[in-house]
C-alpha cells in the first residue's frame, strides 16, 4: 500500500519545508500586513519630504528675494547718508566761506574807510 497525503494550508499550498503547526501561517500573514503598512509609511514619508523639499525651495527663494532687498535698502541709506554728509561738508565750506567773507569785508572797512 502507497498512501499520498496531500495538506494545504490556509495561505495556499505551502513550500516544502518542515511543518512547524498553524502558528506558522499566521505568522506570515502579520509579516505581510506589516510589509504592506511599512510601505504605506514609507510612501507616506516620501510624499512629505517632497512636500517639504519644495517649501524648504520656497522659502529659499523669499529669504533670497528679501536680502537682495536688504541690499538695494542699503545701498540707498548709504547713498543717502553719503548725499546728506557731503550737503553738510558743502554747508560747513559756506559757513566758512561766509566767516572768510566778513574777516576780509573787516579787514577792508579798517583798511580803507579809517
């Protein structure tokens, strides 16, 4: 007498490999579920670095834009602080030319009408 037993599993037939009871396929389903839920995770997380990636470039781009404005600000106080000592070195210059101006109207007046 030959006998042929033929067991199948409730996961579908299995490899062949040595039985190691239920356990075994409920076992495997977890790792499965798990598999499949790590990968959801990881597409998650993939998604939300991108997303991040392109506010990070987004943010990039306004800091940038507000230095080059900080710049030109800059750049104008320096020119107008720039105008604003030369009027003053000019009006210091008038204030001299003007005390120049009377010493020798003096000079004259004590040279000429005395």
């Amino acid at each position: 007498f030959f006998f042929f037993f033929f067991f199948q599993a409730e996961d579908g037939i299995r490899d062949f490999c040595l039985s190691r009871g239920l356990g075994d396929v409920y076992k495997r389903q977890v790792w499965k579920e798990r598999e499949v839920k790590d990968q959801k995770v990881i597409s998650d997380l993939a998604l939300k670095n991108k997303e991040l990636g392109e506010q990070i470039a987004k943010l990039t781009e306004e800091l940038a834009e507000k230095r080059r404005y900080e710049k030109l600000f800059i750049k104008q106080n320096q020119t107008i602080a720039e105008y604003e000592s030369r009027l003053f070195n000019e009006h210091k210059a008038n204030v001299q030319l003007t005390k120049d101006l009377i010493s020798i109207k003096k000079n004259y007046e004590t040279v000429f009408l005395t």
